[in-house]
C-alpha cells in the first residue's frame, strides 16, 4: 500500500502518484510506501501450574506455600506479608437455618454460587497496617477526626475521646492483633494499597461455614471445654470488672483483642481463622435487612446503594462465639477498638 503525503490518500502499489496533489514546482506529489505494521503478540496472562503434589504455583505477587492442614491452598501475598487460601468455585447455604435462632435479617437461608477467591487466612494486623501507612502516608478517619470510640473503665460505657485513633492500640506487644479504629474507607485504601478488596459478606460467609452450612466455623456445637475465639470473658471482666456481658466460666486469656491465628481449634474448614471472634470484619457490600428475598444466586455482591455497610463477626466485645450467618451493619465513617477486616482477592 502507498499513501500521499500531502493529502494522506491511499493507493495501492502499482500506483506511483497522487492523482489529486500538485508538487510545489508543479509536478505530481509522489506516493510513499507503507509499511505494514509487525503483528504484535500479546502477552499471555501468568497461568498456575498444576504440579506433581496437586497444589497449583501462584501467579506473580504470590507465593506457593503449598496446602494447610485442611487441605487447602495457600499463598503469600508479597505486597503485605499476608497469608491468602484459595476457596474454590462452588455452591453454599448462606443465610440461618430455620432451626438457628437467627435475626430476621439473616432470612431466608439460600443456596448460593460463587467463583473462586482468596481470602486473608488472618485479619490484618497493626504491623501490616503500619508498613502501609509508612509507606503511602495515609492519615485515617479518626486521626483526621482527633478523636475515636473507647471503653471508659471508670463509667463502664463507650464514649468517643480526643487522641484516640489505631496507634493507640499500636505498641511493641500488639503488632500482631488485629488493626482497630479503621473506617470502611480506611479499609478500602488499605486494600487499594495492598492490590486487594474487602470480601463481599457471601464470600466471608463461605470462607466461615464451607459448604455443609455449619453453625460455626469450626462445626455445630460450641465445644464449651475448648479454647475457639476471642470474646468477653472472665479475663475482660479482670481488667474492667464494670463490663456487665460475659460469658460464664470461659477464659481465653486475653481482656481485648489476641493476636491473631492463636486460636487453631477455631478454624474454619478451609483454615480460615478468627472467624468467630476477635474482631469484627468489614464487607464491601451496602446492608440491606432484606436483602436476602431479592439477592441473586450467583456472586452477590450486595445492594447499588445504602446508608450502612456490613460488618461481620462479632468481637472481643461480645459475650457469644459468632454463628456464621450473623449479620451486623454499621456507618461507613464507623471506627471502633473492636472493628477491624480482612481483604479478597478476585485470581486472574
């Protein structure tokens, strides 16, 4: 192909001149050849290689760390030093059962499909939060705020006091609980930073209870004798003796959060720990109470829009161990001591 280069026509190779263009002493402007383009070949995406024990290599920013105890794939996630478990494809029950004793909000309980994710074997720790704000300079809610949510010992209530924000529960003993005093958006940015998501509640759900709709990550029954989760217990009560709900004869050895992972017997089926305790766990979805009757059954994602997100899990703050199916709800700008997440990863 050849091409003017007055006017920009084109013609093909057996012409020599444009039939419409005049050279500036008169004569007809002569055609260039064209060169055609080198095809360019795309770059194949990084696939996971089966290998001979089954467990499949990680793509780039993951490392293979073979399979935990229960079977399952895990991953180190380069950019945070966090350990992620592959939940495969599949169908769930997500929601109570009729005989669970659920809030109506957890109704009615439904089979749904999701592709597979990774998800954080740990919640994220106040180490892991403070690498990423050394290293972007984030300022969080609170902090902006100059003030947070806190348990007052001498009242025996919440109230919200100046200076208050995650660094207070950052010192050289606690690097490895959970990260508090987070906003949804503080959260967000954290995974924004990290290259991850919050999980949607359908997949914390399925990370917790699996595929046999168990009432707690580690089965049906609360294995009283049996240290599971972090909750307000009898070592809460001897540092603030004001705290009115406990619950009776347990003692997991911690007055607030534990680090995190320190509770084995606890795990979910697929490895997944602190499920049912410990903190409270950001969503990405909007809450909605009745989302359950319209949701669809194939990777909810949760309402376009709404007044409140969903937090899962209950806390060291909270008397009971959680039963999956429990929903909870707070403000996006919510932060509190008891409140922190864990994030997802979509695999290419």
């Amino acid at each position: 192909m050849k091409k003017c280069p007055e006017c920009g026509k084109t013609y093909d190779d057996t012409e020599n001149y444009c039939a419409d263009c005049v050279a500036p002493g008169g004569g007809p402007v002569k055609l260039k050849t064209v060169e055609k383009p080198k095809p360019v070949t795309p770059k194949p995406k990084p696939q996971p290689v089966v290998t001979d024990s089954g467990v499949r290599s990680a793509p780039s920013g993951m490392r293979s760390l073979g399979k935990n105890a229960q079977g399952y794939e895990e991953f180190l996630w380069l950019k945070d030093s966090s350990v992620m478990i592959r939940v495969p494809a599949g169908e769930f029950w997500m929601g109570a059962s009729e005989n669970e004793g659920g809030d109506y909000t957890e109704y009615p309980q439904h089979q749904v499909y999701l592709d597979e994710y990774l998800i954080d074997k740990l919640e994220v720790t106040n180490e892991q939060f403070a690498r990423f704000v050394a290293a972007t300079k984030y300022v969080t809610e609170a902090e902006r705020a100059g003030r947070g949510e806190w348990y007052d010992a001498g009242s025996g209530r919440w109230v919200h006091q100046e200076g208050v924000d995650w660094r207070t529960h950052y010192t050289n003993s606690t690097e490895r609980h959970p990260v508090g005093l987070v906003t949804w958006q503080d959260a967000r940015v954290y995974c924004d930073w990290a290259g991850k998501r919050l999980p949607t509640e359908a997949e914390w759900e399925k990370a917790a209870r699996g595929t046999d709709a168990r009432k707690y990550p580690w089965g049906d029954d609360t294995l009283a004798w049996v240290l599971l989760a972090n909750c307000a217990d009898e070592a809460l009560s001897r540092k603030y003796p004001k705290w009115e709900l406990l619950m009776d004869g347990y003692d997991d050895g911690y007055p607030a959060s534990a680090p995190v992972g320190c509770f084995p017997a606890g795990a979910s089926v697929y490895g997944v720990m602190d499920m049912a305790g410990n903190v409270s766990e950001l969503c990405s979805d909007w809450f909605d109470a009745n989302y359950y009757e319209l949701s669809p059954d194939s990777n909810p994602e949760g309402p376009t829009g709404g007044e409140n997100r969903v937090w899962r899990g209950y806390s060291w703050a909270e008397p009971w161990f959680t039963r999956c199916a429990m929903r909870g709800s707070c403000g996006s700008a919510t932060s509190s001591p008891s409140m922190g997440f864990r994030c997802a990863v979509t695999p290419e």
